[in-house]
C-alpha cells in the first residue's frame, strides 16, 4: 500500500510540474487598459444589465439559441467579448424573426440589436456602429442547375427572400423583373430550393454554408454572386448617442486575432491550426494528466487482481465444463424437438401456464403468420386469433379452457384462424395439458389444422350432386313433355294439312302450332341445362337465332337491343337449343349488370382467320357475334374466373351460366372471349367456325311436300305418338307397322325381310322405359339385315347417339316434338331415291 502511495505521489508532482511549465506558454493574455471616459463608465454603471439586447432565436451562425437555451452564434461572441472588456452585462431579449426585433427596437420595447445591416428606414430609429463583419450575398440553386448566374438572368427564375433583410429590400427595389417567393427564415428559403418549390435562393455566404452543412442539404450549390454584401453592424436607440460611443469603443478593443478566431469558428472560410488554439493545449494537458492517472490505476489493480483471476478462473473453467455439457444436452434435446414438429403435418403451439408462446412449428408458422423468434414469449390471444365463422365473435381461448378443465378439449365447430395478414383459415382439432412428474400443468400443447379446402371440396361435391339430380329430374320432366308436345304438335301439323285455309279452325290449329313451338323451345333449354352432351347440329341462320332469343329475354325489361346484322353470313352448323342457352346466359348477365336499364349492342360478321393471328383458333372461316352492354363492368381480378364453374360475384345465382356458355361454345368448335372495364360495360366476342362461306340467303331452301310408297315400322312406348306418326306417315302415302319396343321391333322386321317384303325404313326410339331402345335395336337389326335403313327419334337423351348418329348405323335423326314438314325434310333426304 505504502508502495501505491508513492507512485500517486510522484504522479501527481509530475502534473504539477508540467502545468508550470506549459500553460504560461499556451496563455496569451495582454494587459487592458480601459478605453472608456469617466463620463461613459459613470452612465454604463448606471444602466448595467438594464439595457435590453434583442437576441433573433433562428439568424445562425450570427446569433441563435441552441437545443439547451444558449446564446450562440458569430455576433453573440462579439457580444461577450464587448461585456468582457468593458465589463458590463446585457439584459438578453429574445425574438422569434427580424421582422420581430425591429418592430421592439422601433417601440423602444428593446434597445440593442446585436446584429443587423444599416438602411435608409433603419436609420430613423437606430444609431449603428461600424460594421464588424461584411459577407457577400450568393445565389443557391439546386446542383442539377449547372450554370453559373447573375441577377439579370434571373428573369424567368423564381427566388426565395427572406422578409425584412436589408438584401431583399434592396433587391425588390433595384429588380422589378424578379419573381420573387418571401419566406420566414432562410432555412425556409433553402429549403424551398431543394425541394423544387423555388429555383433558387439568395442568401449570405455564411448562413448558406451553416445550414447546408449543419442540416445535410447535400444538392444545393452556388451560382454566383448577388451583387449585394451583408454588413453587419451592431445597432442602439436613436436617443442613446454616448452608447453608440460606447459599443464603437468596445468594438476597437475586439483585437484582429480575436477577430479572426470568431469568425474562423463560425464561417467555413478556412481552418486554424489546432496548435495555435489555447483550448487544445488545456485540453491535451488534462487528457494527458487523466491517462497518466488512470494507467497509474490500472497497473496497480491489475497486480491486484490477477491473483484473484486466477483463482477465479481455475474455478470458471471447471464450472463452464459442466454448463457447456448441459447446454448441448439441451439443445441436442430442443433441436430433436423441433425436427419432430417440423415433420408433424398439422400445426402445433405449446405454450407455458401463463398461455405465454413457447414453441410454434413450421405449419403453425404459415397458418398464423408468425415465425418461432416473433411469437415466442407473446400470449396466445396474440399469435393464436381465433372467431366463430358465422357470428364473427372471438372465440374462447382453447389454452385457457384445457388448464381450467385439465383435459384434452377440441375447439368448437365452424372456429376460423385470423392470421397475421387477415387471411382466414377454418381450422380443426385440440388442445392438451402438458403436465409435470408432479401432474401439475407446466403449459398447453395446443394441436390444429386447415380443413378450408376439405369443406370447399364437401360443399362442391353436394353442390355438384344436387345439380346432377336437378339435371336427371329436368331431363325427366324433357322427355315426358317433348312426348306430350309431340303428339299436339304432329297432330297439328296433320290437321293443318288436311284443313282448308280460309277455315276458322285453320287459324286455331295455327295458334296451337305456334304455342307447341314456344313450349319446345321452353323443354330445349331443360335439356340443355341437363344433357351436357355433344350439340345436335344443324345448319342454322344465326341472325334469325339471335333475334328470337335476345328478344325472348329482353321482353318486358327495361332493356333495348341494337341489331347490326351482316346480310351476308355465312352458314354455320349448331345446336338450335343449346345455342339459345349460350345467348339467353349471356343477356342474362348484361340485363343484371344494368339494373337501371340500358342498351345492348348484337352484332354479326364474317371473319377469317390467319394462321397467325389466332393461338386459339384453327385457320379458316368464322361467323363472329359481338354482345356489348354498357353496364357495370367486371374488374380485373375476377374477368380471369367468369368461365369457371361456381364462380360468381352475385349474392343470388349458381355461377353455371357463363360456365355453360363457355362448355356450349367449346363443343361448337369456337371460342368466347371478354373484355370489360369497370364502369364502360362488358363485350364478349363468340367465333363459331363457318360450314361453308355462301351467305345464309343462298343455303335456304323452298319448303316442299314429300309423298312416296313402301313400308315403314314404327317404335315408340307412347300409343299417342304411334298414332300421330301413322296419320303423317300414311297422308304422305306410306305404309306403317308399330313397336312398342326393341323385341317387338326386331321381330316384326325380321318377319318381313322374311317374307320378301321388307320395311324401306324404320323409325326408333331412342330411351324405351323398361325395354330395348333405339340404340340397342339398331345393333340388332344390323345383324339381320345391313342395309336397313333408320331414323333415331327421341325427345331426351345424354347420350351421344342423338349428336353423332351415323357412327350408330342410323340414317338420319329426328327430336320430339316434330312437324309433318320437318318429317317430310327427313324423308326427302333418307328417301330421296323412293321421290
């Protein structure tokens, strides 16, 4: 100890010592000699600290106030040098602007302005020293501005003045053609540069450099000089002439030295040398002496406590053997843990007693959108948010309910998952205790997965089966009507045949003829809505199809249609019924995006397609049908899914009906498109291949009668339609026989092609309730004859013989309902060498 005593000792002479030495050489004090009158030290004495300096809180670097209430600034050190030498104290006042020291120098409110230019108005109520200090006025623009300027070519230019300086008096006096922008401060004004809100500025050198270089306003430059300096004077009241005396004075006694060292701290003109300054030599001493105490310090604690560390240390390393083999049992522990949940398909949360997160797996992660380092430590309510799906009601915390109950609990039915970005996730299964060797509940494993798929896949197949069932039923419901329709709609057409024209009954019969018609076009669209299949083709008149169907549906709305029909179209090959259904689905949907009614354009064109123009459609010939409406419109993120099946933007509907559109275009061989913008409408735009490029007119044919002889068997399992074909068969002079069924059908054949005498034609059934159906039966009487010839006749079927009948052995194909005149179109072409 006696030993530490004497190195502090000798340290400490060594200070001393050095402080003799060297601060006389860094002092550089001079004798004062007061350079004052009797007369103006008595009246100094007498208004010491009284006399009020205005003190401009934001004119930096000349005088400002800092973050801790202190005067600073170039005129403020000028100030404190003048109160020094003379020995006096101002009484500091502080304002917010320049405008705000003259108007209370102007009042008398204060009586020294510590920094200011002298002007013509100043001068009125001021007395002003010599200047101490004279800086030029510079232009600023922005540095993407690189040429240099004057002020004559600042004609187009817009520049930011600071109110009240004497420069901007001057310059709105002297300039008329400047468009001049005045702000508050200069700050303001240099802002006002960089921020494009000025094209340039003009303030003094030094102020621009302080606050470009103290605020980082890296892309300000200068241009050029403003052709006006900034001299700053130090100013007093108008009827204070002996102060005026007094500040000149105080001003002399300010040497050049102190001069330059005040501004060199305050204006960026150039750096002292830091051995010239008496501040660094003091405050290399004190460093020096402090390092010297404190290696002093260090050296003697260190030969203290070594001793002590190394017994320490021995102890230490004995004790991180031990806790380094626990902590890798626990990691190897923790590591097998996490590989175990990360493989565990559903997601697992286990938390502490307080219901504190303290392990999250890879699925939990994505479900809840928390990561493990995010979510560990938080509670549960924040990582784990859980509503009821119908009430939107929080749920009950699972972690909570399984440590109040102590037993495995499964979370409520219809529970959904909130994760962090508000995705929702409808989730499934348990939470559990964990529990102590004690059975005490030490926290929760809580167990869940995302069933939002499972239920969107069990929902879609009810729907799906509901539809089929609906179909199976519309389809019923098809077949038995079209039967019905068909027994009115042939009698009819027999009646009308055989009835005078100019007959009352006439016109009935032709009213009834037109209702079968409208009622057949009614069960078409049941079977198109329940078949599915392949169209049944024909050659079709596209415009006429067009008009009877948009027309149908507009009927009554508070919709109008525009028609621009080409005269010339080609011939296409469709499905009359499943067509329709196309059309009806999309006016549908035009007349519901316009509620407040509205127009629909329905435009037809021929177009040929290029090889090259279309990745969609084969090169060749089309017929192109534009539906325009101008309504609400589709957006962008749902006109990619109007064809998908369910989809649906409606609160009511099923969102079929594009879907089948589309499925109805695709099976015709063509293509659909859309294009829609939210509030212009929504066109859609059908190709339907051509069948050949003659215009429609030319492909009409003159409805002509059909009369011939021979044989033809007749099956069907309605005794009505039976007797309806033999009336229109034998009015065209033909023989008839009749099957209830295949068997029955297949014998009778069989017996005449026996006798000699064998049937021209046959005319099947296609669905047979209970029996052999047409399909059955052409493949039977193949086998006994392969000439024969036969019509497959039905009123429903999904099956694909109505569309593709010649792969079937049949002839030629007839839907129920039918008319004398289509019969006698059939026959012409299945008969046309018996004519």
């Amino acid at each position: 100890m006696n030993k530490f005593i004497k190195v502090i000792n000798f340290l400490s002479q060594s200070i001393i010592a050095f402080l003799i030495i060297f601060v006389p050489i860094a002092s550089n004090t001079e004798p004062f000699k007061d350079p004052l009158t009797l007369q103006e030290r008595e009246w100094l004495r007498q208004h010491d600290n009284k006399i009020k300096i205005a003190v401009e809180i934001n004119y930096a670097p000349f005088a400002f106030i800092d973050e801790n209430g202190i005067n600073k600034g170039l005129a403020t050190e000028y100030i404190e040098l003048i109160e020094k030498k003379l020995n006096f104290k101002f009484n500091s006042v502080k304002a917010k602007s320049l405008n705000e020291v003259l108007s209370k120098a102007q009042q008398k409110e204060i009586d020294v302005v510590n920094a200011v230019t002298e002007t013509p108005n100043r001068s009125k109520y001021l007395l002003f020293t010599r200047p101490f200090i004279e800086i030029p006025n510079v232009i600023i623009v922005r540095k993407d501005q690189t040429s240099s300027l004057t002020i004559n070519q600042m004609k187009e230019m817009t520049v930011s003045l600071v109110k009240d300086y004497a420069v901007t008096e001057y310059l709105t006096k002297n300039y008329n053609h400047l468009n001049v922008n005045l702000v508050s401060d200069d700050l303001t004004a240099l802002l006002n540069v960089s921020f494009n809100r000025s094209d340039s500025a003009i303030i003094d050198l030094a102020t621009a450099s302080y606050y470009i270089e103290t605020k980082g306003i890296t892309n300000l430059r200068i241009a050029g000089d403003a052709g006006y300096n900034i001299k700053l004077a130090i100013a007093s009241r108008l009827d204070w002439p002996i102060f005026n005396q007094i500040l000149e004075k105080g001003l002399s006694t300010i040497s050049d030295k102190e001069r330059k060292t005040i501004k060199d701290k305050w204006i960026s003109l150039g750096q002292k040398s830091l051995f010239e300054s008496r501040e660094f030599w003091l405050i290399i001493i004190t460093i020096f002496s402090v390092i010297l105490l404190i290696i002093s310090a260090i050296v003697l604690w260190n030969r203290i406590l070594k001793r002590q560390v190394e017994q320490r240390t021995t102890q230490l390393q004995t004790e991180l053997r031990e806790r380094k083999k626990a902590e890798e049992a626990l990691i190897n522990e923790k590591e097998r843990l996490m590989v175990t949940l990360r493989s565990i398909g559903d997601g697992v949360i286990t938390t502490d007693s307080q219901s504190r997160v303290t392990l999250i797996n890879t699925v939990a992660e994505e479900l809840t959108g928390w990561r493990q380092d995010e979510a560990e430590g938080r509670h549960i309510h924040d990582v784990f948010h859980i509503i009821n799906e119908h009430t939107r009601q929080i749920c009950e915390n699972p972690i909570e309910a399984v440590i109040k109950s102590g037993i495995i609990t499964a979370i409520a039915n219809n529970t959904i998952l909130v994760s962090r970005d508000g995705t929702e996730y409808v989730i499934a299964d348990s939470g559990a205790p964990i529990l102590d060797n004690d059975k005490n509940i030490i926290g929760v494993v809580l167990v869940f997965r995302d069933i939002t798929q499972q239920l969107l896949m069990e929902a879609e197949l009810q729907q799906t089966q509901k539809l089929e069932s609906i179909g199976i039923l519309a389809g019923g419901i098809a077949h038995d009507f079209n039967n019905m329709l068909g027994v009115i709609s042939g009698n009819t057409s027999y009646a009308l045949s055989i009835i005078n024209h100019n007959e009352e009954l006439f016109e009935i019969l032709t009213d009834i003829q037109k209702g079968t018609i409208q009622a057949q076009k009614l069960t078409q669209q049941l079977l198109t809505f329940s078949k599915g299949g392949a169209p049944i083709k024909k050659d079709a008149n596209l415009n006429e199809l067009l008009k009877e169907s948009v027309l149908f549906i507009v009927r009554g709305s508070n919709i109008s249609c525009e028609f621009i029909l080409s005269d010339d179209l080609f011939v296409v090959e469709i499905d009359n019924g499943q067509m329709n259904q196309a059309i009806s689905n999309i006016i549908i949907n035009a007349m519901q995006a316009m509620p407040e009614g509205g127009n629909i354009q329905i435009k037809t064109e021929n177009a040929n397609i290029l090889p090259e123009e279309s990745a969609v459609l084969n090169a060749g010939y089309y017929v192109k049908i534009t539906i325009k409406d101008h309504g609400i419109g589709i957006s962008e993120n749902h006109i990619s899914k109007i064809f998908d099946p369910y989809f649906t933007t409606k609160q009511k509907g099923s969102g079929l009906g594009l879907a089948t559109t589309y499925s109805i275009i695709k099976r015709h061989n063509g293509s659909i498109s859309v294009e829609s913008k939210l509030g212009k409408g929504t066109t859609f735009h059908i190709y339907l291949p051509a069948k050949n490029i003659k215009p429609v007119t030319e492909q009409k044919k003159q409805q002509i009668g059909h009369e011939g002889k021979g044989k033809i068997l007749l099956m069907d399992d309605q005794e009505m339609i039976l007797n309806m074909s033999v009336r229109l068969f034998g009015s065209m002079g033909y023989e008839t026989s009749l099957a209830k069924d295949g068997e029955q059908a297949i014998d009778i054949y069989k017996k005449a092609l026996e006798s000699g005498e064998p049937f021209d034609l046959v005319v099947l059934d296609l669905t047979v309730p209970g029996g052999m159906g047409g399909a059955e039966t052409i493949v039977e009487l193949l086998k006994i004859d392969s000439e024969v010839k036969a019509i497959v006749s039905s009123g429903y079927s999904n099956d694909p013989v109505m569309a593709n009948y010649q792969d079937f052995g049949f002839y030629g194909v007839i839907a129920k309902p039918f008319t004398k005149a289509q019969i006698q179109e059939l026959l012409s072409k299945v008969l046309r060498k018996k004519i």
